[in-house]
C-alpha cells in the first residue's frame, strides 16, 4: 500500500515545521529521509497513523536520518527552558487572580507533569481539549 499524496505533504509540513522551529537549518533534508524511513517500516498509512509518541521517537533512531543534537531535541522537547517559562507564566496568572506563592507553584508544578504526560510536544500546547484542562485544574486544585 502507498501513502496518499496528501498524507505525504502533511507529514512532510509537520516535520518541516517542527525542525524549522526548533532552529534546525537542513530540515527538508531531515525530513525527506524520514519521511521515506517511515513509508517503508509502514506502507500501511493507518498502521503509521495510530504509532504512539514513543513508537515514533524508536522509528525515527532507527531510521539514521538523525544527528545526536535532534534526537535529544526529539525524545525530550520539553527541556528545562521550555518547562520554566511555563512555570513563569503560570505562577504569574494564579497570583494575579489571587493564589498565594506557594499554591502557584504547587499547582502549576502539578499542571506542567500533568500537561506533559497528555502532550509530549509543548508546541502542541494549544490542542488540549477544553476537558483535559478542566481535568488538569481539578486534579491540581
């Protein structure tokens, strides 16, 4: 079975945008080699679909596409930098709507691991559900 045209761009643009993002100069480079790496572990495009984040972090070390500097920014996007401006900007809001120091960073300590375990690229931030945060705020209280 072959990839759809249009399921190759998409993943094609998610892998530009990420890597562009992330600063990295050769994306296009990296991601033609991934994107040929994944068609040909998996033909079947729903098999590709269905791959859990970690599934897709061991596809992309086997694939030999990628330097040791993008498989760290890949198995672990969340790095210190990224968890602390969270952390800033959290803490900042709880306090300007009336928590104290140390329940702000109680719970957006507890908000972060929580965000983390459902999102695994904190650039994908923004497609938590209206649930999963209400889920969060409650779990965090």
């Amino acid at each position: 079975m072959v990839w759809p045209e249009e399921e190759k761009n998409r993943f094609y643009s998610n892998c530009v945008g990420f890597l562009e993002l992330e600063g990295v100069a050769d994306a296009k480079k990296y991601c033609d080699c991934l994107l040929e790496s994944s068609m040909e572990k998996y033909p079947d495009i729903e098999e590709a679909m269905e791959l859990e984040q970690k599934e897709i972090v061991i596809l992309f070390e086997q694939s030999n596409c990628l330097d040791d500097y993008l498989m760290v920014k890949i198995e672990d996007p969340w790095t210190e930098e990224v968890s602390a401006v969270f952390l800033e900007h959290c803490q900042k809001s709880k306090k300007e709507s009336g928590s104290n120091e140390d329940d702000a960073l109680k719970y957006c300590s507890c908000a972060l691991e929580k965000i983390k375990e459902l999102i695994p690229q904190p650039q994908h931030l923004i497609q938590l559900t209206p649930e999963e945060w209400e889920s969060i705020v409650k779990d965090c209280q």
